[in-house]
C-alpha cells in the first residue's frame, strides 16, 4: 500500500451527540471538531481519544465548524440560521450572528481569522467581523441562485458551490467574480493545496478537477456514489490523491497525478465503514498521512499501516 494512502483504522470514537455532520482538523492537526445533531459542537484529541470539551449555543442542528489560525476560537453554522463564534478555553459563546433566512450550511474563518464567512440556503454569503461589536455582515454576496453548499477561503479569494450548479471564485484583489457552471448541484469544492486547481464534486456521482484560471476539466474521478447527501472531497497532505466520501459506506482514494486524457480516473483504493450507509464528511491531517471520517454518531481515525511508513 502507499504510504500517501491512510489504510489502516486506529480508533473509532462514538462522538455522543447524535448524527456527526461534520469533522474538520484544526489548523496543526492536533485536534479536531465534530458537529452534532444534537445541537453542539465538540473538541477532541482524536490521536488519543480524548474529549476536551464541548461547546452549546446553537438551537438546532449544527452543520459545520472551523478552527481559527491561533486556535483560541471556534466558528460553527447550523439550521437555526446563525453563526457562533466560540471561545475555545472557556467554552462561550462569544458571538452570534444572525441575518440568514434559512439553514447555514458551511462556515470559513478568514486566513487571519478576523472575518467569519458563512453560505446559506438562501443563496448568500455573508461577511462577519469578528473585531467588532456589530453584528451585521460586512458584506453579502448574493450572486448564487440557489442555496450556497460549500465555502473555501484562501488569502485573497472566496470559492463557493451552490446546489444552482455552479462554482464561483470571487478574487478579492481585483474584485471580481468568476463562475464555471458544472451542470448539476454542487456539494463540495476546494482549492488544491498549490492553489492552481479546484475540486469540485457533484451530485450525479462525479468529482472534477478544474483548472482554476481557466476552467477547463483536466480530469474526472468516479466509481463513488453521491446523488442524495452533500458528500465532502478532499485532498491527501501531498496533493497525490483525491478523496470523497461516498453513499455506500465506502470512502475513495484516486491518483490525482495519474495523466489520462480524456478518460475517468481509477480507483486505487477504497475503505469501508461497517454498517453504514453514507460516509458524508472527512478532513485530512495538515502534515501527516491520517484521515478522518464520519458516519452516522461516529468518527474513524485512519492512518498508513507501519509496512507503508517503512518502506
């Protein structure tokens, strides 16, 4: 097996906090967050198996979280349509923005984290200054026709996909705004780690690998089935391989490096999680080869077999 691939499960926590929406690693790696359906938001050492804390302030369901750079605090979203910013060592609620007319889907700090962003169903992003006492948005772009499913921010740019099937990439040096439409709903979208390419996958079974200025498709992964559930991609910590998560319990790797014209990408390996349906979230280790996963009330910690790390 690669050693780029993680292959082996090491631990599987049972989160308690009903259905994990979302995991996200935090800036080093040390720790990641896991977003309930319980209403709330929980800090883990997932190496060790260890809870931190946890954190309450949302009425509903919780969607999405992010670690700020210093990873003093937390941004979560939900489907009680606001935006929490959380104070990691006292576990408060520090800021709650409310201005979105429906469910808050994703949520990004800013790479100084001093901006919260946040996309919605109801089709905008908004812009929140976390400097400030005044809980307006700073901005709000309203170009997507549809609900906003997914954010990416890197220094100067904004990434977003909508269920309306488009990506739009908004350059905040120059102003302007860039859409590719991919034709069906758009259920995640990131930056590659070099920033040159987006990764965009679709809810008609489809991942592709988009040049970013130009936005021409360099590639297509399938073999992965996402049709009914946003169903988050990815990147592994070298930009070899693209990962997705998968409806039938299954989670992908594929080569992103491998040169096919005109073709579909094979699968090189997949992972199956007994007695689940649905593998919906994943998050990648910033420096080392270990992937989290999250189905249903649980998260699976995987990472390359020793043979792999030694040879």
């Amino acid at each position: 097996m690669r050693n780029d691939i993680p292959s082996t499960l090491t631990r599987t926590i049972v989160c308690k906090q009903g259905a994990v929406r979302a995991v996200r690693f935090n800036g080093d790696g040390n720790y990641c967050i896991t977003c309930g359906s319980d209403k709330s938001v929980k800090l883990w050492n997932p190496h060790r198996e260890v809870l931190l804390k946890t954190y309450s302030g949302h009425g509903y369901e919780v969607l999405d979280a992010q670690a700020s750079c210093d990873n003093s605090q937390i941004c979560s979203c939900g489907m009680d349509k606001s935006v929490v910013v959380f104070d990691v060592a006292t576990g408060n609620a520090v800021r709650k923005y409310r201005g979105h007319a429906g469910t808050v889907n994703c949520v990004k700090f800013n790479e100084e984290s001093t901006l919260v962003l946040s996309g919605s169903v109801d089709g905008t992003i908004r812009t929140w200054d976390c400097r400030t006492r005044k809980m307006d948005p700073i901005q709000i772009l309203d170009e997507a026709t549809d609900s906003v499913t997914s954010l990416q921010v890197s220094d100067y740019e904004i990434l977003s996909g909508s269920a309306d099937g488009c990506i739009r990439r908004y350059d905040l040096r120059n102003g302007k705004m860039f859409v590719d439409f991919i034709g069906k709903s758009v259920s995640s979208t990131s930056f590659t780690r070099d920033g040159q390419c987006v990764l965009t996958s679709t809810m008609d079974d489809s991942i592709k690998l988009m040049d970013k200025d130009t936005g021409e498709m360099l590639n297509e992964f399938k073999g992965h089935q996402n049709h009914d559930y946003k169903i988050d991609n990815c990147l592994n910590r070298e930009d070899t391989c693209v990962v997705s998560g998968s409806e039938d319990g299954y989670v992908y790797f594929w080569d992103l490096v491998e040169v096919i014209i005109i073709c579909v990408a094979k699968v090189i390996h997949k992972m199956q999680h007994e007695g689940h349906k649905v593998v919906h979230s994943l998050t990648f280790h910033p420096t080392e080869t270990c992937l989290i996963t999250a189905a249903a009330d649980k998260i699976y910690v995987w990472r390359s077999s020793p043979a792999s790390e030694d040879g």
